[in-house]
C-alpha cells in the first residue's frame, strides 16, 4: 500500500489494519472535503502531490510516531479530484491506552498538513477556483518543515 | 554533512546543472513543472532562487524564503547543491 | 437509538451519523478488549451498568460536548459480555477543524470514564474473575462525577 | 435546592423509607441488589451509609466516601433524602 492514492479511500480497511488484540483502543481522524472555506461556497477540489517526497515524508513520520508512543499508524491521503464528502485524508492509531492513541493520531495529522507536500485547488460555485495557502488563513500557523532536518 | 563535506574536498566544479521541478501555485506562474539550472560550482539554495527569480516567467513573485527540497529532503536555503540535484520549490502545503 | 448496547457496535453507523457536507473533521476513538491488564492474561470479560442513569447521563454529556464545540457527537457503550477484540466504547465527533474534533472526543471519553455508571468484570486465563477497580490502578486519576451537579 | 426547600417547609415525616440499589462489587458483597431502608425522616445520604454499614452484609467493607446517585443523579454526601428516593451505592466506575 502507498500513503498516497487516487481511490476512494477505506477508512475501515486503515482500522483493520492497525487493529490487535493487543491493542486496547484505536483513535481514527477522517478529514473530509467540506461544502465551504472561509465564507466561500466549495463545489469539488484537486490534491496534487510531488508524490515521490509524499511518500518518503509519510513513512518517515508514520516511523518517527511509532518510536515516540507505543502505536500502529496507518495513514492515507486522497490525491486528484474530489467531490465533497469525499475522505481526503485518513489516520488511524492503535495503543493500549486513550493517551497514545489521540496524541498520536494528532500528531500525524499536524505532520502531514506541515512536512508532506501536498496541495489543494479549491472550485467554487462562483466559477473561480485558487490554490489554498493555508498560511493565509486567520488560523494559519507558521510551517516549519524544517523541525528535523540536517544541515545541507 | 555528507554533501557538504563532499563538495569542498573534492575540487568544485566550474559549473553544476540541477534539475528544478515546480507544483501548484509555482508551476502556474511559470507555466512549466520542470527547468534545468546551470549555476556555479558551490552555489547554495539561495543562489539557485535569485536565478529563478531572475530567470522564470513570475519568478518575481516568489516569497522571500519559500520552501525548498533537494533530491526529496525538506533543506534549509543554505545548502550546498551539487552536480545532477533535483531541486524542488513547493508552495505553501495545504494536505491533510 | 440508546447509547447502551448489548448488540456489537457498528462504529461506521456511528461515523455515518456524524457525517454531514457542512463538517470538515471527524474524530472517533474506539475502545477494544484487551487480551491483557495490569500484567495479566484476559480471556474475555463483562460491562454492567445502572442502566437508566447511563443512559441520562450519556444523553447530558453529548448535550454539554456540543455546547462546548461546534461538534456532532455520537456515542455508544456496550453491556452485556465481550470477548477479545469487542468493541467496547466508540465515540465519532464531527466538526468543521480538527482542533474540536480532537478536543471533543477526548473530552467524551474521559467523561463517560468518571460519570458514566458501568462495570466491568474481567475473566482471566487462570479461571479467576474480578471488578475492575481504575482507581486502583497505577494510572489512575480520582473521578469526580459532582463536578457539575447542584447541591441536594 | 428544590428537595432542600421542600423538605425543610413541610412538616418533616418521622420516617422515610428509600429504595437502595447495590452494583456489580456492592451487589456481590451484599449478596442483594436492592434492599429498603427506613430512616428518620431528614436523613442524608451519610446517614443512609451508615446504615448500610450496620445491616448489608459487608456493608462494613464500604469506602469512607462511595460515590452515590439519588435518583439517577450523581449527588454529593449530605445530600437529605426524602421519602420513595431511589439511592444507588456505586462502585468505582470502569466504563469506557
């Protein structure tokens, strides 16, 4: 399986695959396409990856949280056109405990919005359509991608 | 460290030639996803965005300090690049 | 639908439930049996509940969770007896960021932790059975189900 | 506030009798899961317990403060009782 597909994704399947008898709790995020971005009517949109770094970037941070908490991750990411509804990113993290499991989850999602790259054209219903910067929005954070890199 | 120590024990080349490949937002201004730069020898990330700048269609309107990666590596802008890098300028990422 | 089950959980119902164009987010945590507590091998196992006070205070918990965050919450506790890798508790919070999807559905689940009146007897691999007790655990935390309630 | 008022402006019953529910280790150590117990009339829920205490069979292996619910409501120790409460001892709760 790669982190990246252009299929539906199944978020049961992610769930399936993290789950063990040994695990005693899952915590799943779903991140979907919504109908509206800041006051804007949203009709469908596109995610285009620069796919080779995607998928390395992904297995590094699905690696990196499995070191910090004792978890399984699984994580996938929608790429090309999708509708609204659709799942355009999933995560599911098994632990033994509720502590690991939502620290976890949340932090891999944080990591991807902020070292995978990946980015979203949005089609409104006025017609227009614009690449998202999300370090635009009011509730932008600062990406720093950089967190953990050697110096070139 | 490995790449920079590399480059400055070996003799630098006069010349290196890097692969420049653009998404999203960049590859519209540019109206291209892939160029070819020929920069000087030891020329850092800095370096090969002044030459974006100066030499792609909108390559004016490139922000101050975008974020760059180098043969799939997130970089800081003072990487040395070497012969043959595949050098990449993303946009601000919106995934998740 | 009551938010005490002897039936299995269906968690994607419960995800379906939450599902709206309006939501950008869902958070679901699921909690599992484990094969194993405190060190010791578990075989299967048994919630009991008060099950009408559950029941309200199921109901007042989602309530005041969507007072706090601009969320959909859906909920549910099995009873009754469990086997390994049952699903024991599922919560799915929708909302429009992922900050109160994260933040309400953790917050559900430490609820339904301290307020929520249910046992569970475990059977362990050596025939013996006990109450859990998870406040003599060592992670445990002292409940305080009287935060929010009026004097008698 | 409602039970408070209305038991202190009535003329206070000289007995009251509640039903008492036991659960999951309660219910084991009391051998019952439900038992009536007459009390003064003004009783709280402390004095309930210590009649517990007295009567169920290990009742003496109660805590020193148990949670409690009148009425389905989790309610705090001098809570006053009135006559047809329902009161239910319980256990440290493992939901979840």
């Amino acid at each position: 399986m790669t982190f990246l597909t252009s299929d539906s994704i199944e978020v049961e399947q992610l769930v399936a695959r993290v789950t063990n008898p040994d695990r005693g709790g899952i915590t799943t995020f779903v991140g979907l396409v919504r109908n509206h971005q800041d006051g804007r009517a949203v009709t469908r949109l596109e995610y285009h990856a620069y796919a080779a770094m995607a998928e390395s970037e992904c297995a590094a941070l699905v690696t990196e949280a499995q070191r910090r908490w004792p978890v399984n991750v699984e994580l996938q990411h929608r790429i090309g056109c999708l509708a609204i509804g659709d799942v355009a990113i999933a995560v599911a993290v098994a632990g033994d405990h509720r502590d690991e499991c939502f620290e976890g989850c949340r932090w891999v999602v944080e990591q991807v919005k902020h070292r995978v790259p990946i980015w979203k054209r949005e089609y409104y219903a006025d017609g227009s359509d614009a690449w998202v910067d999300p370090t635009r929005l009011a509730t932008a954070l600062t990406p720093d991608p950089l967190g953990s890199v050697r110096h070139g | 460290m490995l790449r920079h120590t590399s480059a400055m024990t070996a003799a630098a080349p006069a010349t290196i030639a890097v692969r420049v490949i653009l998404f999203a937002s960049y590859a519209d201004l540019a109206g291209t996803d892939e160029v070819t730069a020929t920069l000087p020898g030891m020329a850092r990330v800095t370096d090969l965005l002044d030459w974006a700048r100066a030499t792609l269609p909108g390559g004016a309107r490139l922000p101050d300090r975008p974020l760059v990666a180098v043969n799939r590596t997130h970089v800081r802008l003072d990487t040395v690049l070497i012969d043959g890098d595949e050098v990449a300028l993303l946009p601000p990422m919106a995934g998740g």
